[in-house]
C-alpha cells in the first residue's frame, strides 16, 4: 500500500489561502445575513461599542412600565445595559465572592452587555422592591408578576423563565434573531424599526 506524499508547507499555505478566499467570496456573495453573520464584523469594520440599552429596548421598556400601570402594577426596572467589569462582578458572586449564585455567565456572554436586556421587579407600598411571583398588588385574582411578563411577551420580550435550565424570573431580552456568538463578533441589531 502506498501512502500519499505530505504537502509541502508551500502547498499548505496555497491551500490555506484558497480556503480564507472562498470563506471571503460566500461572505460577500451571500444573500442573507445569516450566512454573514458567521464571520467577525471585525474583519470588515469596526464594532460598534454598546454603551447603553438598544433604543428599541428601550422603548419597549417604557411602555411595559406604562402598561403595566394601566393595570394598577408598578414594575421597576433594576438593570439594563450591563457593561463587562458589571457582569464578571456579577457572574464572581456566589463563586470567588460570597452569596448566591446569580447569573450563569461571565461578561461579554450577557444580552445586557449588549444592551438588549431588562430586569424588573414589582413596587410595592413604602417605595418597597419585590420579587414575588405571587404577590397580586392589584387584586385581580392573577399574579402581577406574570401579568407584567405576559405584557411584555406581546411587546416582543422572550422571558428568563422561560428557561429550562437555570431561569432567570427578573430578565427579559429582546435578541432580534441574533446569537451571542453573533454579537460577539460584532454584529449588531438595529437601532430603529425598518
């Protein structure tokens, strides 16, 4: 049986070049974003740093607040654009800091460091906060906690409770089909609706 010569490292490198040239011909060549979205937007441009919450998240957020009013529930939002030293100090509790565990993930891996995540809690009497998933403040027989995230359902949040593993009660995201990997690498929804 004869084995195969190996490549010459000459070859290697026309191969190599050949394989980052057709990765670079489908990237400019493809007609969905997708496909796009697999390759770093570093390579092209630079990244947009995220400094605050996605206006349209924003926007949403106010009118869960008003909404939820309209209906006798004051929802009080306890977090939003997160940056990265703000979510590694998060992710240190209940690990090399004390207390409880409260997220899964280190900064960068966090749709609030991206700027298109909220958490919320219910005001109650006294300028008191909560996180009772019970409480129904407004005595309409249903949990306020689950009206607020039903309001925010129909406003185009996904919900942290939703979660198999670990869920998140206090956090709704707006992703517009993008993964973390995607904004990892730099690609960004939009700041406006189209």
């Amino acid at each position: 049986m004869r084995s195969r010569p190996r490549p010459t490292s000459r070859q290697r490198r026309i191969g190599l070049g050949l394989a980052v040239l057709a990765v670079l011909l489908v990237y400019f060549m493809a007609d969905t974003g997708a496909l796009k979205r697999w390759l770093p937007i570093g390579w092209f441009r630079e990244i947009p740093v995220v400094t605050e919450l996605n206006p349209i998240v924003a926007k949403n957020r106010d009118k869960l607040v008003e909404e939820s009013r309209k209906i006798g529930i004051r929802v009080v939002i306890t977090d939003g654009f997160r940056n990265l030293e703000e979510q590694n100090a998060l992710y240190r509790k209940g690990r090399s800091d004390g207390g409880a565990i409260v997220t899964q993930v280190k900064g960068g891996q966090s749709f609030h460091n991206y700027g298109l995540a909220i958490d919320f809690a219910l005001g109650v009497a006294g300028g008191k906060v909560i996180w009772d998933l019970e409480y129904d403040g407004n005595g309409n027989g249903k949990s306020d906690w689950m009206e607020v995230v039903a309001i925010a359902k129909k406003l185009g949040f996904s919900w942290g409770g939703d979660w198999a593993s670990f869920p998140d009660y206090p956090h709704l995201q707006m992703d517009f089909g993008y993964t973390i990997g995607e904004l990892q690498r730099g690609w960004r929804p939009p700041a406006s609706a189209q």
